[in-house]
C-alpha cells in the first residue's frame, strides 16, 4: 500500500484547530468538496483507519468518511499475518453534513484515534444511531447505523464538534500501536444494551461505577 503524502494533524501541534466545530458545507456551491472527499479517501486508503473526520486533515468542514467499521475485517487487523485483501478493505462511504436524530442501547469500546496519539481510552457509545446525511450527490438519507458502525460514526461525529475521545473516556491508557493491538484481543467490543435511551443508560452506568463483571451484572439486572 502506497504510503499517503497527507497527515492527520494531532493534539501535539494542532489542538486548538481540531477543537473548533467544523462548518456545515454548502453542497450546491463548495467547488473544493469533490478535492476534499478525494484528501479523506487518500489518506484513509492509505493509512490503517477506521474513518476519518475531514477536520482531522485539516479541512474544518462536516465531512465524514468511513473505510472499516467490520469488527471481523478489525480482528484480522490485529494479527501479525494480515493478507493484503484485509489491508485494503474500505467501505469508502461519505456523510456530509450528519446529524445524530436519536440514540439507544450502550456500549464500550478502547478507541484510538490518528489525531490524539498513543492515546487509548474506554469510551461508553450507543448500539444505535438515526443519523440524517447528504450523500456526496445531495441526496438525503435517515439512517440508521447499528452496532459498531455506530461506535465509529460517533466517534467522528464528536470531531466535527470539536470533542475528542479522549474527553469522554472512563478511563485513557497511553499504547503504541502495536500494544493496543495486542490489548484489544482481550479487550473488545462490549455491548450492553441494545435498546432504551442511551443517555439514561450512560448516566446509570458511570452512577454504578462499573469496573467488574458482577457489578455489571447488578446493572444489567437493575428492573
């Protein structure tokens, strides 16, 4: 895979510009937004991504491109022996201008980011979101995204807000890449409702203090 010529910009040099909320696109008349779609794919293609808010590349515009948001095609990221198949796998999908419209169900997740580092944190996200889009024709879309494409749309969306992982995480640990790989085959996606209102269910769970799996237990069993 050829390595891309575009960086992301990081907490260590540009903090200030990735905390700004990014700007709503006018898709009748942004003549850069085509370049810009093309910056986002680049850079993703090139780089071992799960998506990328284009404020992150130093566009502050509310552009959102998702490349992997298969935990399968994530598993065998994390393995040493990765075929080339896996390495390019990119579902190359473009919301522009998305707007969360609901959420429901909990769950947890240790995510990195391009932008913050070695930074790893254990972020609490909802199972599913009705997210409201143009796609890169115009063209709106409610959609409704489940599972972990809900964890890594979230993510991006808190990037067009200025917010980052690291903000909202129950706890952050520093790991190279390398380390969090490692970490994440013993630490992966948890899901622990599917349904209700996702900030009643995070509010409950940071007020339990969740940290073991019987104290889970007691919350899972709270009716």
């Amino acid at each position: 895979m050829e390595k891309s010529l575009i960086q992301s910009l990081t907490i260590r040099d540009h903090e200030e510009f990735l905390r700004q909320k990014s700007l709503e696109v006018d898709i009748l008349h942004d003549k850069e937004l085509k370049r810009n779609i093309e910056v986002l794919e680049q850079f993703c293609k090139a780089n071992e991504v799960m998506a990328m808010a284009a404020v992150q590349l130093g566009i502050p515009k509310r552009i959102v491109y998702l490349k992997n948001t298969n935990l399968d095609v994530i598993a065998k990221l994390q393995k040493d022996d990765v075929s080339q198949e896996v390495k390019d796998y990119n579902e190359a999908r473009v919301l522009i201008n998305p707007v969360i419209l609901k959420r429901e169900g909990l769950t947890e997740y240790w995510e990195a980011c391009a932008s913050c580092l070695d930074a790893c944190g254990r972020v609490l996200r909802p199972y599913k979101i009705l997210v409201h889009y143009l796609d890169v024709s115009g063209n709106a879309h409610d959609e409704e995204f489940v599972g972990f494409e809900a964890t890594v749309l979230s993510h991006e969306m808190d990037h067009l807000d200025g917010i980052l992982h690291i903000d909202i995480a129950l706890e952050v640990l520093e790991l190279t890449r390398e380390e969090r790989k490692k970490w994440r085959q013993t630490h992966d996606y948890k899901i622990y409702f599917q349904d209700e209102d996702y900030e009643t269910l995070k509010k409950e769970f940071k007020d339990e203090g969740i940290e073991s799996d019987g104290a889970l237990c007691n919350f899972n069993k709270r009716k």
